[in-house]
C-alpha cells in the first residue's frame, strides 16, 4: 500500500531565494507517515493514549529539483519494512502539475514506550500493519 497526500507549497516554508527550505521536507515525510498509518486504520492518538511512541532514528533525504511558493506537491509514502519493533518508510515528493520528482527519502521509527525503552508493538496495531504491508 502506499499513501498519497496532496499538498501545496505555503510561502512560509519558502526561503529567500523563494525555494522550499530543506527542512520541510521532513515535515512532509512526517505528514506521509501519519497518513499511512491512518489508512492503516492507525492513529496518532491511540498510540499515544497507550504511551507508545516510535522516534526516527535514521532519515535521509535526496534533494533532486526544487519546489517553490504554491507549487502543487504530491507526498507519496510507502512502507519498506514493518514490523513489531520498527517501521521503515520511503518517500518521493513529486510536483504534481508536471509529475516532476523533487526528492526522495527514508525513514526509521521504532516502537518505545513513555520513557524512551524499545517495546514491541501491541499485537492490535501490528496485525493492522501486517495487513496493509501484503498490499
């Protein structure tokens, strides 16, 4: 499965030389990735409200054209590995009016709890996860 977020480009994320600043980027992996797991049938909220939270802790991003002011972008997301105690996901950024790609990327998450320890996802989030992974 792979989730698709539209988006546009706000003047806000642009930088003086009115292209996106590098930094966004990761924030639309962020909204890809919270997009995936809602169709996963995952929310943000229900994880939290059991204490369980899953810090990055490997990105990357390849910058490839730039995207400016009001550019129409695809955020597309797909899932590369899933598991109980990780998730790794990868990105394209595409401009949607020319389909143009503007970076790639990916990212690790793994699974803790409150105070930062590794746990292994609860069987009910992973089995939503396995689902959307034979997709």
């Amino acid at each position: 499965m792979a989730a698709v977020v539209r988006d546009k480009v706000r003047f806000v994320e642009t930088d003086a030389m009115g292209v996106v600043h590098h930094s966004n980027y990761f924030r639309w992996f962020e909204m890809g990735r919270v997009e995936f797991l809602r169709q996963a049938g995952i929310t943000l909220n229900e994880l939290i409200a059991e204490g369980i939270v899953f810090p990055i802790t490997d990105v990357a991003c390849k910058y490839r054209a730039s995207a400016r002011f009001d550019d129409g972008i695809l955020i597309e997301t797909q899932a590369e590995k899933l598991t109980a105690v990780k998730m790794v996901f990868s990105y394209r950024i595409v401009r949607e009016a020319d389909g143009l790609l503007l970076a790639t990327g990916r990212t690790q998450n793994v699974f803790t709890d409150s105070r930062g320890k590794v746990i292994r996802l609860p069987a009910v989030y992973c089995n939503k996860l396995k689902a959307v992974e034979q997709v």
